[in-house]
C-alpha cells in the first residue's frame, strides 16, 4: 500500500508589543494544524518579551517563517498623489515619511502598496510607517533562533485576505457599498474598511478584549470610535458608505455592543468566528479558544498562498537574505559542477583506455614498417625539441629579453651561451665591481630564471684595464 504523502506545512507569527501568536497550517488543502500565543499583562519597555516567551514555550523547528506585525506596532495611512509613475509615487511617499510620524527619518521603516486610481492622474496608496526598534528586535530575536523570514507584512492586509476568504462564496457587493471589518484583539481592534474586497482605509483603536470585558469607560469609548467612523471616512475623502459590519476576533461577551452599533450605524453588523471559514477541528478551536487572541490576521495571511503587498523588512535584511538565497544557489551549482566534473573525469579515463588501446594497435603496424618507424621517432624527437624551446621560460627569446632587460650602460655581455636542459651562462665586463653584482641581482628579480648565480666576479688584468670581468650562472626551470 502507498504511503500517503504529508502535505507541506507553512508557519506563520504575529507580533505586537504586549501579543505574540503562533499558527502552523498546511496547504493543498489549507488547514490550520496548531495556534498559540503568549500575552503580557502590561506594556514593558522590552517590545519582544512576548514573542520571547512564546518561542520558550513553543519552539517553532523550522528555519523559515512569515511574520505579521500587529495594527498597534505601526501607523496605517491611506494617501492620494498626484502621479500614476511608481518611481515618482516612491518620492512622493518618502518626502511625505517626514510629516506623517514624529521620529527621525533614521528610526522609521516604511511600505507602501497601491490601493487603485479613483480619478484621472491620481494614485491612492495605502502607507505603512513602523518604529525600526521593534522590528529590528524581532528580527534579531529569530537571527538567534536561526530564524529568517520569508517575508515581513502588517496584520491589517492578512484581516483583508480573511474577508476574502470568507467571503468567496458571497455575492460581490457594488462598489460604493463599503464593508467595516472589525477585528477584536486582546489589547487593541483593528477596523478594516474595505470595498468589493479591497483594503482602502483602516482605523486601530487602542482597546480590545481585555478592556471591553472591564471598565465601562473603555466600551462606551470603543463604540464612540466606531460611531464617528463614517465621519473619519468622509475626511479621509474615501467614496461609498458603511453597508455592512462584521465583528470578529474575540467576540465573547460582546453581543451588547455589537447592538449598540447596529443601532448607531443603522446597518446590520454580523459576529463571526475567525477560524470558522478554515474549519479546523475541535482541538483548534479549543486551543485558540482558551488564548483569547484574535487569529484573524494570520490565518488570512496563510490561507491567501501569497505573501503581504506591504513589505516590512529592512533593507539590511534584504541584502542578507538575497546574499543566502545566492550562497544556496552556489552551493547547488558546486554540487552540479562536481557531479559533471566526476562524470568528465569518468568519461576522460574511458577515452584514455580507447585511446592507448588505438596507440597499441598503431605501435604494432609502426614495428613492421621500420624505416617508417624511424622516421617517426627522428620527428617526435624533434617536435620535443621545438616544444621545448617554444616554452616561454626556456624559450631563447625569453632568455635575450630577460638579460636584455637587466643590462645597463656599465654591463658589455661578451658572451652568452645555453644549452638545452642545462644552465644559461652569461659572461662579460662591467665598468666596476658593484656594477656587476647589480647586474646579477636585476636577472634575478626578472623572474625568469630559477636561480641565479655568480661563478667569478673579478678585476679585470693588465696594465691598462679597467672594471671587472664577471661570470654568471643562471638555472632553468626544470633543468638537471
């Protein structure tokens, strides 16, 4: 019987600066195998605590994931710009990063994805702006787990893909018609404003399950956000209004709200489990059940096959993960090169045998024509000869210019002499005695000869004579 293949697994963390969350789930067909999270009572100063003890608790065992940066962890900006060029939209946003965040340029990053064009020579774009502190944290966080992500994104686009999903099966809303996506978190909520399935505007609110299940005051400010929420589009000049709610997330208890604004809206506002569009088993459901976190974002960002528009990651990181994504490919190259040199070399040696074994049968024909055979021999003698003074270190040309090139005014080469497999001698004058010696240390910084030495360096004899006579040695490579 076949063994029945396990389908691939993909996995995936969301991180805010009180929330970490975990989902594993595999795909052909999507299905959400286990989930977790860790939270912290209060804001701490160390903005990867929670995901730090996440990973303690519930080591992930796979190199590579997706990470989501929770809705509070960043601004979310939708901006209309005069241009319909990419790269003149990318100026635009990078002199407006200024005038929409109080940090420096230097502690920012930022991404952007078009929404569409709603009127002739205009782009709407929707801009994410985050603080590098906590990303970077989280990215150095993983770098210590051996960790790299596959791709960096913010949770607003993975509750737009989760709209998606669940509604697929829908009929498709007009275009005016706008749908408020409301996702419920542990600290904060997330509005998602979209049409026909599109993100156009999103609204955070810093309050979620943990105060709405408290005080008052945090339920009647929570619903005061979203009551003025059609008034902040108006502002924000997005076209279409409010049609349809739908409240997801950690929705436990929150059913008086969710009346407060149907009645507010004058438009019906559903409840709807996160996980239910997946249909995960009990386990899952249980598990995600007892967190009480919103898994709205990355199971919406799994289950879409395709990695966020927005991209997050950090320049830095880029060049890192091209630079490792190039050393694999290198090293499956080596791995190819070696296979095809192993299979060069098998192939050589096999025409090596064919070839002795043609030289053999040619050797034995050579044997019956001796006079052939003579001849032969007298012109591979001879070919070996001329290789052998064609070689460029041996060469006599090579020789003349290397003594040519170490001669000065003082030097007169009388003689100069050389034999095949056997030393260059080079005799003659020089005006002095130094002169004579430089001259033997310039033919040995030419590089030509393996060794050079003087045999004799004397003055020269006689009444009227003046300088020195020298002899010099000078070895070949490979000479005897």
């Amino acid at each position: 019987m076949a063994r029945q293949k396990t389908p691939p697994s993909i996995t995936a963390l969301e991180v805010s600066p009180r929330v970490a969350k975990l989902l594993v789930a595999t795909t052909a067909p999507f299905r959400i195998q286990r989930l977790n999270a860790s939270t912290l009572a209060e804001q701490t100063d160390d903005p990867v605590s929670a995901l730090r003890a996440l990973l303690e608790a519930q080591p992930l065992g796979v190199p590579q994931v997706g990470l989501l940066f929770g809705r509070e962890a960043f601004s979310l900006r939708t901006l209309e710009l005069p241009s319909t060029n990419p790269k003149e939209i990318a100026s635009m946003l990078e002199l407006q990063l200024g005038k929409l965040t109080p940090y420096p340029r230097a502690d920012i990053l930022s991404g952007w994805t078009v929404i569409g064009s709603f009127r002739d020579g205009y782009t709407s774009v929707l801009l994410a702006v985050a603080r590098k502190v906590l990303i970077e944290g989280v990215l150095q966080l993983l770098k210590t787990k051996r960790i790299t992500p596959q791709w960096v994104g913010v949770s607003t686009e993975g509750i737009a893909s989760w709209s998606s999903q669940a509604a697929a099966r829908e009929p498709a809303a007009p275009a005016e018609e706008l749908t408020a996506l409301i996702d419920v978190d542990f600290a904060s909520t997330d509005c998602a404003i979209l049409s026909q399935g599109r993100l156009l505007f999103s609204h955070s609110i810093a309050i979620g399950h943990e105060q709405l299940t408290g005080a008052e005051p945090a339920t009647l400010r929570w619903v005061g956000e979203l009551v003025r929420l059609p008034r902040i589009l108006l502002h924000e000049e997005i076209k279409g209004r409010i049609s349809r709610g739908v409240l997801t997330g950690v929705t436990h208890g929150l059913e008086p709200l969710v009346e407060q604004l149907t009645s507010q809206w004058g438009v019906g506002v559903e409840i709807k489990d996160s996980l239910a569009p997946f249909a995960p088993s009990p386990t899952v459901t249980q598990s995600a059940h007892a967190t009480r976190v919103s898994y709205t974002a990355l199971a919406g960002a799994l289950a879409s096959g395709t990695p966020p528009r927005i991209d997050l990651i950090p320049q830095e990181a880029k060049v890192s993960q091209a630079l490792q994504v190039r050393s694999k490919h290198l090293a499956r190259f080596a791995g190819s090169l070696v296979a095809l040199l192993v299979l060069a070399g098998v192939l050589y040696l096999e025409r090596i045998v064919i070839l002795r074994h043609y030289l053999a049968q040619l050797q034995q024909r050579l044997a019956e024509v001796e006079r052939t055979s003579h001849q032969v021999v007298q012109q591979q003698e001879a070919m070996q000869s001329i290789r052998a003074w064609l070689e460029p270190s041996h060469g006599a040309l090579e020789i003349l210019r290397t003594v040519t090139a170490s001669v000065d005014p003082e030097i007169t080469v009388t003689e100069l002499s050389f034999k095949r497999n056997e030393p260059v001698t080079i005799e003659g004058k020089a005006g002095t005695m130094p002169a004579a010696f430089a001259f033997l240390d310039r033919l040995k910084q030419q590089g030509t000869f393996a060794n050079v030495h003087a045999r004799s360096v004397a003055k020269t004899r006689g009444a009227s004579a003046v300088g020195a006579d020298f002899e010099i040695v000078c070895d070949l490579p490979g000479s005897s």
